[in-house]
C-alpha cells in the first residue's frame, strides 16, 4: 500500500522508472540462452568466446597434415568488411574448431540449440562435415550426431547414429555461397535421450523426427564424450577420418541452452539479430511484466 501511496506522487516517466527497477532489483537475474558464440575472433590456436561461458567456452583450432583454420578479413555472411574463418581441407588433411566439452549442454537430456553460418565451395571431398556432436568418425558406428554436406552432391544432411539416420531431414543447397542453419532439440523430460530435433536452413525448416534415442557419447551420456567439433569431426590421426573435415567457410557459430523458435530462426539468417540477441523464455516473461507496469502507469493517469 504503501509503494501505490508513494507511487501517485511521481511523474509519469519517472513511475515507469521506478517499477522497472523494482523488477530489476526483486527478481533474480537470470542466465542468459547463449552460452557459446564464435564471430571468428582468433587469437593463436584459440577462438574467442563472446558468449556468457566467457573465456572457459574460447573454442580450439586443431589440424591434421597439411590442413589449415585461417581468418579471412572480408566476404562473411554479410560481405565487405565480414570477417569469417576459412578451413582448408584435402585428403587426410583438415582443420577444425572444438568447443570445451566439460561447458557443453547435456544434448541428450536437455533443451539445446545451435546455430551458425557456412559456405561450401565445392562437393567433390569425401564429406563436408559442418557440425558434429558425440564420440564417432561419421563412419556411423558410435554415437553421434552431425550435419553434412553429402560427397558428390549439394545435399546437407542431419544424421544420428548408431542406427538411425535421418534421412528426411536434408534439403540441396547451391555451392559457393553462404547459408545459415540451426539444429533444435526439445527433450521429452524422460531422461533417456527422447525428444524431437528440428533442423533449419536458411531460416526455413526442413523438418524433424522424434524417431530416435539422441546419443552424443558412452553410457548414460553421463559428460562422456559430450564433444562439439565444427567443420570436422575431431580426430586428427584416423586413416580417411580427416576426408571428412570441411572445405569452405565457418561463421557466426553459437550454442544455447534453449530451443530457438522460427522467429528467432528466422531473424538470425537474416541478420537483423545476433546470438547475443536470444533471450531465455524466463526474461522474455520478465519484460512483457515491465511493459505490463508500464501500460499500467499510463492508465492510472
């Protein structure tokens, strides 16, 4: 009673003020969604992390023989001035970028997503892996998921293995230019690895499938192999494995600890958001309360 007392005395704006600090200073700060994301920023064998994991999420670049991770200043996602990083990758040679396992999501059992942007120059390599999760080659015997460009054609696939491959989940894709995509993934609650992955491209969904027990590591996923390669699949010494590594560009990379929705799909091809930009579902309640006081104010007048 009180506060409504003291509250009728203020001018209107500074009422509006007022309840927003209220908010600010009652409820708990909350996380924010995107735990890692890499623009590209290097510094030796280290991409830097602008995400809310900081310096711990700064990713790692490994090669194998003659391959190469470099920063191009310009041609990115948006063009002039975008810098991107470019991998170079022949047979048994190729070059990735590792996110920190240990600071990973649970992708089996928890809400995730990740985004990101690549540029596939050719389809004649063995495999253009863009993404992979998990403890596997992409020789489809282990656990893992990932997202490929197909040998010998434009094709970019979704697939999880041991046994069970997402076939519907592609869509062709024209070579040497730049497109977008975001992977989803709703757990079902249930603790065992159930749930539904979405893929997107070029902010369109190509489709989802729930026909699956999602599996990135050993038993249980207990943080066993919880691993994240982008553009090649981690391993640097398997005959044939680094055929599988990608030729082309890399950019705008980023995990979030929630399912991203088409909206926001859609706002990150466009570029008319960042990674930084995602909001967690929680905060997004929390300002539609502020505005919520705020249209209050106004009709007490």
């Amino acid at each position: 009673m009180l506060y409504s007392l003291s509250m009728k005395t203020l001018p209107q704006p500074l009422r509006i003020a007022v309840q927003m600090l209220f908010v600010g200073v009652f409820c708990p700060s909350l996380p924010a969604a995107t735990l890692i994301y890499y623009n590209s920023a290097t510094s030796g064998n280290s991409v830097t992390n602008l995400g809310t994991l900081g310096a711990a999420g700064n990713g790692t670049i490994t090669t194998a023989g003659t391959g190469s991770v470099t920063t191009v200043a310009t041609g990115g996602p948006s063009g002039a001035g975008d810098a991107f990083l470019n991998l170079s990758s022949t047979t048994l040679n190729g070059g990735w970028v590792t996110a920190p396992a240990n600071l990973l999501p649970n992708f089996r059992n928890n809400n995730w997503s990740v985004s990101g942007f690549f540029n596939r120059p050719a389809n004649t390599n063995s495999s253009d892996v863009i993404l992979h999760f998990g403890s596997g080659d992409t020789f489809g015997s282990e656990n893992e998921l990932y997202l490929y460009g197909q040998s010998g054609n434009n094709n970019v696939r979704l697939e999880h293995f041991p046994g069970n491959g997402l076939g519907s989940l592609q869509s062709s894709l024209a070579l040497n230019t730049w497109h977008s995509y975001a992977i989803t993934f709703t757990a079902s609650g249930l603790n065992d690895g159930t749930g539904t992955l979405a893929l997107y491209l070029n902010g369109n969904a190509v489709g989802s499938s729930s026909n699956f027990n999602l599996s990135t590591g050993g038993s249980g996923d207990g943080g066993v192999a919880q691993t994240l390669q982008i553009g090649g699949i981690g391993y640097a010494s398997n005959s044939g494995s680094a055929d599988r590594a990608l030729t082309g560009g890399i950019d705008e990379f980023a995990v979030y600890d929630l399912v991203l929705n088409s909206t926001e799909v859609a706002a990150l091809h466009n570029r008319t958001i960042t990674p930084l930009d995602v909001i967690p579902e929680p905060s997004r309640v929390l300002l539609i309360l502020v505005a919520a006081m705020g249209w209050l104010s106004i009709r007490r007048r």
